[in-house]
C-alpha cells in the first residue's frame, strides 16, 4: 500500500512463479482486491477511500475506472460478487473509518459506478470497525467482520446490489481477523 504498485506474478503448469511485475496503480494506498465473475479487478484504496477497476490480460493491468471515491474513511477490503452467469456483477468495500459497506455496480466493460450517490450502501453500528468481507459462493450473501463490536453482519444481496441485514452475530473473539466464504 506504501509504493501505490501492484506486482504480479505469472504461475507456471508446474505451479512455480515468475516475477513480480510491478505496475503503477490508479490510486493511493491500494489494499484489498478481488475478481468479478468477469474477471476484472477491483482494488480498495485506502488512502483516498475509493476504488479503481482493471482489465487483466497476461498480467498486464489495464484502468477501466480511476479512484472513483466512496466518500467513506479508509477503504480496506474488497469483496466482489463472482457468479458467470448472473446478469450484473457488484463489488462491496468496508469503509472502516466510517463504520460503512460502499457499493459498485461493475459494468460488462468493467467500469464502476456507486450503487448511492453517498457512497453508503450500508451505514453498520457506530464503532463497528468493518474489517474483511466475503461473499458467499452463490452470490446471494455478504458477510462483513465487525472488528470492535466483535462480530459478524451478514446481509443479502438485492438484485440492484442493496444490501438486507438478516444477521447480527456478536460474541466472536476480539482478536478475530479473516474471512473466508463458502
């Protein structure tokens, strides 16, 4: 997050590396990333709280959409929805700053744009310190860690992107950190 580069590897049949190719990215202080179901790729900007989207083609990076801001404070994880056959892709970061989830519809080009024009698809607890994000592998489910309550929220996924809180779980260990989805 510190040099706003991006280094990618190229995997061999063997699974052996090769690389970094470092690249310049779009924003400040790139954090979290993840793939549509396009294969596109989103990066979380942490320092000017927003997102940038990229074509990946040989591992070559190429801007779709340059740090389009989310007005939240300290954009860290990125999770995106990954279905190939599902009509319209979405991407979620967790603001942890402002105890807030943004939402993006991600175009069929790639391109990005807020789900509110506040940038808030999701105002969580005040002190909710949203950490990691997951979606579920059936794309109807978002789950975000909630480092200071300590908890989970879980939400469903709306067919415009919305997000429904369904869950609240509390209790989990303060020192949680990580997600992984099913």
């Amino acid at each position: 997050k510190d040099t706003d580069n991006i280094d990618s590897y190229a995997v061999q049949a063997d699974g052996l590396l090769t690389g970094p190719t470092p690249q310049h990215e779009a924003g400040n202080g790139p954090f979290g990333f993840a793939f549509d179901g396009n294969g596109h790729l989103v990066i979380s900007e942490i320092l000017g709280s927003s997102a940038s989207s990229y074509t990946v083609t040989n591992g070559v990076l190429q801007i779709v959409t340059a740090k389009l801001k989310d007005f939240g404070r300290a954009a860290c994880w990125t999770a995106c929805t990954s279905g190939t056959t599902i009509p319209q892709q979405y991407a979620y970061l967790s603001n942890t700053n402002s105890d807030s989830i943004s939402g993006y519809a991600v175009a069929a080009n790639g391109s990005l744009s807020l789900l509110n024009p506040d940038g808030r698809t999701f105002q969580l607890p005040t002190g909710a310190f949203p950490l990691e994000l997951v979606i579920s592998n059936d794309n109807e489910y978002l789950s975000v860690l909630e480092g200071n309550l300590p908890g989970v929220a879980v939400f469903q996924i709306q067919s415009n992107g919305s997000l429904v809180q369904i869950q609240a779980v509390t209790g989990i260990p303060a020192s949680s950190s990580g997600m992984i989805g099913y």
